[in-house]
C-alpha cells in the first residue's frame, strides 16, 4: 500500500475514459516522474449517474491490463462517513474520510482536557524547522483547537476502525478531508489536528486540509497566490515536524481538492514541493466530464448537436443543478449564453468556451462551471450519451489524456 511521492485523483464520471486517463500517466512515466492514479468517485456521483462502487473497481482494473501499467493503482471511496461507507469497502483500496461537517462539534469536556494535556509539554514557543517565526503555543490554544478539531477527528477515527474490522486487513490507504468547510486551517491548528488523528491511531497517508481562497470546481484558484504558497509552504513544514513528533506515517502528503485547473498556484505547489522534498496528492473530479464535451462538440454533427441539447437543458434546470455545489460554484447567470445562441457555434466555438483557456476570448467560466455540474443531464439520457462516447472515442480520449497532462502534469512536476 504504497501511494508514491506524487499521486493523482482522477474522476471519471461515466466510466469510459479510464485508458485515456491512464496514458497521461503513462506519458508523465515515460518523462520521468512516476505518478501513482487514483479513480475517485463519490455516494453522490454514484447515486446520480446510477454507478456503484464495484463498476469504478471494474473500470480500473480493465484500463491497467489493457493498457500495460505495473505499477501501483487506486480506487478511492471519495467524501465518505460512517453512513455511506459499507458499499464502497469491498471495491475500494483508498479512503477519503470526509469529516468536515462534524468540524465546530464540541467533544466532551473530558475529552478536550485529555487532549489538552497531552500537549502540554508543547506550551512556549515551538520551533517548527522550516517557519521563520517559533508558534506560541498557549493552554487556550489548545483548548480551542481541540474544541473545533476534536470531535471531528474522532469521526475520522470511528470510521477507520469500521473500515480496518470490514476488510480484515490494513492493507488501504486513508486520506482524512476537512476541506468543505468555511474557513481554513491555520499550520497551527494544522498541526494539532495531526496530534489528534495520531491520538487516534489513524494511518493517515494524505490529509486534505481547508486552504485559503476559494476552490471552485474546475476553473481557477480565486485568491491571493503569494498568501496561498506561504501557507502551503508552512503546511509542509509542519506535516514533517508532525511525523517525526507524532509517530506518523513517513510518507503523509498535503492533498488538495478541487484540484483541476488551479492554475494560478501549480507554480506555488511546484515550488513548495521541491524545496520540501515533499510529496502531494491533487485530486480532480469532473474535468473528464467536461473533456468529453469538448471531443463531441469537436466531432461535429451529431457529437455536437448532443452537447447542445445538454447545455439547453442544463441552462433551464439551472437552480436544480447548483443547489448542491453552491459552496464550489460561483456563476453568473447573466454571463451564460442563452441556448439559442448556440444553434450558430460550430464545434470550435463550442470547445472554446468550455475549455479553461484564459488566452481563448471565447472562454467563459460561467459557461464551464455550469456543464461541470450538468452531469445529471448526460446520466439521464438512457444510453444516448454513453453511446456517444463510443461514437467519438478517439477525439474524446486526445482531449481527456491532453487536459491531464499537458495543462495539469506537467504544470505541477515536469
């Protein structure tokens, strides 16, 4: 169960790029970096396209031995909990412990003075190598951060031990994710949080912490790049510190959501990960998606014709489909074209705006970010969709391999 320096989250939302994926990896290989795939997929994505767990299992496994890879391989239980988990132990190897909602829950008193005391060898000033400035480190402090983190941590926990008694074995990777929340973690609180899942007993692999700015899906960072790289830069510092004080897993890697298209701070990650010598897990969901409507808008004709219909119908079914990424999205409607337009796009016009080219005039995020959460749309079609990714498979996979490497592989670690 070894999850390599460098990892990579792909989703594929409708189970048919699988090969496609994995050739960008393949191409990352032959250029000398060797970066471990991992199919992500959640409850949700499942329950709304009509998947289950063992088809993600199915498609992995089909895409390696077509493909040739020997080396290592995922398929991660994206974004679960205690209520969700059982239908994903027996096809999953990796799992995302999402416990951000459980985050502010107040443990018991005795609890939190447990913690409390267990840190108070650490009150003063912590030198932390790699920050330029010592933590103060007070018994409020600690009190607050166990006040906010350790209840939540303790779900990470629960759910890790349902899981290890189901598989009767260790043999799985466990992110535990705390990024769908309000506000990001501070290294400080970063740090204790890393006290409280060795508390626990938890092998964690990667964490997904909450960073600063807004992550929305599949278009680019919004924030400050310099305030995020500092952060990110102490995040790593303390992740090091944390594993040789805690007893932690030596590999353990920062994990980043929403990790498609974050263009703005590839250049900071890169940069943070070198000086480190760190490793990092970037998971990405839905671009794929979004690739295979550029390739059948490129295939022209009746590929085009069916992403128009389902942008129409994403247009009018607007509300419906944002409610659940509310927190992700952030479109303007008056900025999205009005269906009628489209009906004078050729293919070119089409993938132009769509795809997340900020040099193209064409470009509209508003438009992207509307048909990453369509999805819903495709998965109702019965069949027709899946079909026409059969029709246009090979100006669909260029597209899915092409978007994974050049735009996010090699922009990270070539």
């Amino acid at each position: 169960m070894n999850l390599g320096k460098y990892s990579f989250g792909v989703g594929d939302r409708f189970g048919h790029q699988a090969r496609a994926q994995l050739a960008a990896f393949q191409k990352a290989g032959d250029a000398g970096v060797e970066i471990t795939p991992v199919w992500n997929k959640s409850d949700r994505e499942h329950r709304i396209i009509g998947t289950q767990p063992p088809d993600v299992r199915r498609e992995a496994d089909e895409a390696v031995r077509s493909c040739g890879w020997r080396e290592a391989y995922f398929v991660d239980a994206d974004h679960v909990g205690l209520k969700n988990v059982d239908g994903f132990v027996n096809a999953s190897d990796f799992f995302t412990l999402d416990v951000a909602d459980f985050i502010g829950e107040t443990a018991e008193e005795a609890g939190i003075r447990a913690f409390v005391d267990s840190q108070a060898g650490r009150i003063g000033d912590l030198l932390i190598p790699g920050l330029d400035e010592p933590i103060r480190v007070t018994r409020d402090l600690l009190r607050e951060t166990a006040g906010k983190y350790l209840f939540a941590v303790r779900q990470a926990g629960r759910t890790y031990r349902h899981i290890l008694e189901k598989k009767s074995s260790s043999d799985f990777i466990t992110e535990v994710s705390m990024d769908e929340t309000d506000s990001a973690q501070t290294p400080v609180e970063l740090l204790f949080i890393l006290a409280m899942i060795a508390r626990e007993k938890i092998p964690v692999a990667t964490l997904a912490p909450k960073f600063t700015g807004r992550f929305n899906k599949g278009v680019e960072y919004v924030g400050d790049p310099d305030r995020f790289e500092k952060e990110f830069d102490a995040d790593l510092a303390v992740i090091r510190f944390a594993v040789r004080e805690f007893g932690l897993p030596s590999g353990l890697k920062l994990s980043v959501h929403s990790g498609s298209d974050k263009f703005a701070i590839y250049g900071p990650i890169r940069k943070a990960l070198k000086k480190h010598d760190a490793g990092v897990h970037i998971k990405t969901a839905g671009t794929t998606w979004l690739e295979e409507l550029i390739g059948l808008a490129e295939a022209g004709r009746d590929g085009l014709s069916l992403a128009r219909e389902i942008y129409t119908s994403a247009f009018h079914r607007f509300e419906e489909l944002a409610k659940p990424y509310a927190t992700v999205i952030d479109i303007d409607s008056s900025r999205l074209p009005d269906p009628s337009d489209l009906e004078a796009w050729d293919g070119k016009r089409f993938a132009a705006t769509l795809r997340h080219d900020p040099s193209n005039p064409h470009y509209n995020p508003h438009f992207r970010q509307l048909l990453h959460v369509g999805f819903k749309v495709a998965a109702e079609m019965n069949g027709r969709y899946l079909q026409a990714l059969r029709d246009h498979e090979t100006v669909i996979a260029r597209n899915v391999t092409g978007n994974i490497y050049e735009r996010h592989m090699k922009r990270l670690f070539l």
